[in-house]
C-alpha cells in the first residue's frame, strides 16, 4: 500500500479495534464527521456507518462528542437534503429535547436565573454551558438556514428563536 491508498492496513484496522474496544468509538465518528465535511468523501460516510448505533447523549465533552458529530452530520441531511444522513438528523433532535427545557425528555438541570447547570459537573459547569450552547447555535443556525425545524418529541421546537445572527 503506497501513500494515498484507501485500503485500511492490518495494523490500521487493529488500530481503529483497540479503539471501539476502549470506547473511543464518539472520537472515531466525531473525526471521521468533520472529514467527511471537510472532504465531501464517502470513505468517511462509510466508516462511520461502520461504527454502529451511537450513544444517545445529553451532554458534549471531551469524554463524549457524540452529539457533537450528530450536529454535524445531520447538516447532510438539512443542508444538503441527503436522507441517508435522517438518522444523525434524529439523533440531533433527541439531543436537543434533552437539553431545551419544557420537552418531555428534558433530561438537563436549570439554576432559577436559566442558566444550564450540571450537577455531576460542578468544577466545570460553565465548560458544560459553553459546549451544549455551540451545539444549539450550530444547528439553530442550520436549521434557520434551510427550510427545516427541529422536533422535540413530536413538536416543533424553539431553539432557532432565540438564536439572533450577528450582523
């Protein structure tokens, strides 16, 4: 195999095992996310795919980023009106009704002020803020975009209202 070859090597694949095995399976996915949208190639469509079901998250960390890349790949499905991406389009959404108070799987704490807090995160709760915000500015802006809404179990969302576009 020479440089540029596609062909994943033995010692690659035993690289990208160990990988799944140790539960680094949201960095695999997260990485091979931003290629492909870096990229438009399809070998980063396949490889994730070959990674299996994700998590179903209602946090985004550097433990784990898989809301991170179903943000990012649902964009395929919003942006570029791709179907075969409808499923990190859902997973999005499940992760944004778990954040968005007042759904019925908002599964995030509030202070009284509004502000997102993390209880299991207490040294690091503005981190928490600051990485779930991303997330919904990302898609809010995404969706306001194109001609899609979020869904939040079975209802159409907010999140875009609140997000204002920096003139």
């Amino acid at each position: 195999m020479g440089p540029g070859s596609r062909e994943i090597s033995s010692e690659q694949q035993f690289h990208v095992d160990f990988c799944r095995v140790r539960l680094l399976t949201d960095e695999l996915m997260w990485g091979a996310a931003w290629l492909l949208k870096a990229t438009n190639d399809l070998h980063y469509k396949n490889f994730i795919e070959s990674l299996g079901d994700g998590d179903q998250p209602d946090i985004f960390n550097w433990d784990n980023k898989y809301a991170g890349a179903y943000v990012l790949l649902s964009q395929q499905a919003l942006v570029n009106n791709d179907n075969t991406f409808d499923q990190y389009k859902q997973e999005a959404e499940s992760f944004i009704c778990k954040i968005l108070p007042n759904t019925p799987s908002s599964s995030t704490s509030y202070t009284p002020g509004g502000l997102m807090y993390n209880y299991n995160l207490p040294q690091s709760n503005l981190q928490h803020v600051m990485a779930i915000t991303f997330l919904l500015t990302t898609y809010a802006k995404t969706i306001r975009g194109g001609t899609a809404a979020a869904m939040a179990d079975g209802e159409r969302a907010t999140v875009y209202d609140s997000v204002e576009t920096p003139v």
